[in-house]
DNA sequence: TTTTTTTGTAACTTAATTGTAACTTTAGAA
DNA sequence: TTCTAAAGTTACAATTAAGTTACAAAAAAA
C-alpha cells in the first residue's frame, strides 16, 4: 500500500484528508512538526510527502531542501502561502506540486495519483528504448546484450539526458579515476563499442567536450 | 530548441505569453482554434501544448482526449473553468497540469520548466540561443557546429553576459597563460572565426578593452 | 580445468582543430 | 585630416582528438 506522509500541524486537515486518501487506496500518516516528520523518515520512507509551510518549530521550505531532497521521495507543498513568489520558488526548488490553502481535496487526489503514476522509468529514444529498473537495453523492442562497462555508461548518459557528460566525468565515474592523466583513449574505444552494439545515433559527440544523448 | 504549442483563442494571453516564454528559451506557436491547432500538429511535434478549454470551434477537453492523448504530448490546461469537477476531470484525464485563469506567468512558466525537466540553462540573444547544458548553440533554431575553442569563448562571454570580457582574461582561462607577454593575435583570430559563424552582431568589440555580449 | 566473454592497451587512420604568419582594414588620437 | 595601434581577414602547415582495428590479459562462465 502506497505511504503518504503528511506534514502539517493543524489536525483537521489531516483528519478529514485520512478518510478520503484510505477510500482512494492510500495509507495516511500525518506528523504536526518537523521534528516529529524527521524522526519518521528515519526509519520508514514513504511514497509521497505533503508538506505545509509555516510549522510549529520551522519553515517547511527549508526542510523540504535540507531534509527530503537528500531522501528524494516526491513532494507536494501545500499550504496557505499563495503568493507568486512563493508558488515559483516552491516549484522550482523542486516540489512536484504546489496547491494553496483552501483547497480540494479531490484535486489533491487528483494530483497524487498523476505523481505517483509518474514513475516513468522507462526512457525511448528513437529505436533505444531504456530501462533504469530492469537495467536493460532494446532496440525496436529486442533486447540488446551489452557488457557490463558498457551498461554502466549508457545508464550515465541516459542519467543526463540531455546533458553533456564529459570525459573526464565518465572516467571519474565508471573508472573511479582523476585528473585527465589517465588514458583517456579506453573512454573512446568503449563509446565506439558502444555506438557500434546500438547501431543508431542516438549518442552524440561533442569533440573535445564529451558524448550527450537527448530526449526526441 | 523547444516548442510549445499555445492553443488559445484570447490573442492577448498569446502575445504576452510569446515574450516571457521567448525570454525563458521557448519557441511559443499560437493557434486560435482547434482546426488550426489540428492542422498543425499534422506535421509538426511540439514538446508541450497549453490548451484553452472553450475555444471557438469546439471544446478542449474533446480534443485533448481526442487529438492529443493519441500522439502523447505533454499538456497543461490553462483555463478559466475553475471547478473542482473540470479541474479533477482535467487532471484524471492525464493532463500534465491544471492551471485557472487569472493565472501568473511565472508559475506558469514554473510548472512548464518542471514537466519538461528544465533548469533554465538556457540564453537567448536576437537569432542565437546558447544552451549551457547540451554545450550548444542554435541560430534561429538551427544548431551551429563550433569548434571546442569556439565553444569555450563563446561560453566565456555568455557567462560574463553584460560584461567586457578582457584579452587577459580570456588568454588566461581559455589558454590557462597570464600576462600580456603572449601573442594575444591568436584571440582576434578566434573571435573572427566566431562571428563569421554566427553571422550575427552579439559579440561586440571594444576596442582596446576585449568583448563583450548584451542581454536585449 | 577449458572456454568464452570482457576489458584494457597499443598502433594506426582520418578528419577536424589549432596556431601562426602575412597582409588588410578600422577606429580613435593627435 | 593623417597616423598608428588594434582588430579583422585569409591561408596554410602542424597538431590533436576521436574513430577504428587488432590483440593479449583478465575475468567470468561452462
């Protein structure tokens, strides 16, 4: 059963969102401070936390950056903050939902399941289609047999999709080595091996910067 | 560079949306209906769509189940419809997103970065776009291929946007040499190879001083 | 064990990048 | 206006990065 934590100090919100989250299948947990959401993520991780702003022993933003992000689990901010500047700054720092006080409680719902159904992990590109879970590799639907090296650097650069990954990045990653005083030819030689297994463009090279795979 | 399809009948929201988005590294296409917006996803795949629900030739969410849901692309309703009903059946329809009008431009803006995964990263100035994360830069839209040190200069001056960048301090981040004791003619020759292949004025001269691009 | 696969290295090829030199133009000072 | 230093332009040879191929060492599987 999927985990919903709720973080917020006032005790009827929690009450009456309770009942509607279990008839939609979710389990509630509901922590009135910060101190006491800290001492539960210790030891349990739930699959969504809902986050108010203004708590009894501080500032949810503040705990949403410092706390959750590190543990990574899908957020949603809710609160009775409505200004621009808060909704924007809630969004960008990552929240993957901001909803103002009042609010309704079926478009709560509403948004927690699109979250939780966002588990999109799956990436296709082209005719590559990857897998972060199953850690596999089709290509129009076949399964593609790679080496394990091989693997690990796929999984890098779909990791930064869109995103140059440097050489230098990819040797102190895959090959836990610094500085460029290493034989960076072997980086060139797998990307070609690489390249060579996916039969597609799907990886691009930036001379003299790196490789990068984008998103279609 | 990405494109967001705009479909909206209010040519106000189109016009002022157009520049925010623009400043923000979008390319904003408006359609005022449902047949325009039809005919142009015939041959065109935006990377996201903003959809007005009543519009003059039909109604947004026959469209959104009808049209869009069936070549998956990514959706946010932006409507004046603001009931809880419209808003969850929006939602639970698999729209990406839910926003009422009056709306804030950031927090739209917020919640497109957010569904298409973007950190702002991006510059653009008149035809040219830089992009810091895919290290590329576009002219009207239009991938440029420069050569790493181009790159590199280039970079230099788009992170020193608004300010004169020195021969010094280029010889010396760019050539890792201090001092004025080095041929610096190999930066004029760069920086010539530079404009000629963005075939743009956004790299000023200052003569005697370094160069220099402007924000607009 | 043997066999197969994976990995790292080396040598070579290719194509693009880079630095320099020689010459021309331009902007600003006098 | 002329003069001069800085910047622009062009061309080319040297260099370098990445692609490619081959092979032996190491690791994993049979």
């Amino acid at each position: 059963m999927m985990k919903i934590l709720l973080i917020e100090d006032n005790i009827n919100i929690g009450e009456s969102l309770k009942e509607s989250l279990e008839k939609n299948g979710y389990e509630l947990i509901v922590k009135t401070s910060l101190s006491l959401a800290r001492k539960y993520l210790e030891f349990t991780k739930p699959n969504l936390i809902i986050l108010d702003i203004s708590l009894p022993d501080g500032n949810g933003f503040d705990f949403f950056k410092n706390v959750i992000k590190k543990i990574n689990i899908p957020t949603i901010i809710l609160t009775a903050f409505d200004s621009e500047e808060d909704i924007v700054n809630g969004l960008n720092m990552g929240a993957d939902d901001y909803l103002t006080k009042p609010f309704s409680i079926k478009e709560l719902i509403a948004r927690i399941n699109k979250i939780l159904k966002i588990n999109k992990n799956i990436i296709k590109v082209k005719d590559i289609t990857y897998d972060f879970d199953k850690m596999m590799v089709y290509k129009n639907s076949l399964p593609l047999s790679l080496t394990p090296l091989e693997l690990q650097l796929l999984n890098l650069l779909f990791l930064n999709l869109n995103h140059v990954v440097s050489r230098s990045m990819i040797l102190d990653t895959i090959w836990n080595l610094t500085g460029n005083d290493v034989d960076d030819h072997t980086v060139t030689v797998y990307f070609n091996r690489l390249k060579k297994k996916l039969d597609s463009d799907i990886i691009k090279t930036l001379k003299g910067i790196g490789y990068r795979i984008d998103e279609e």
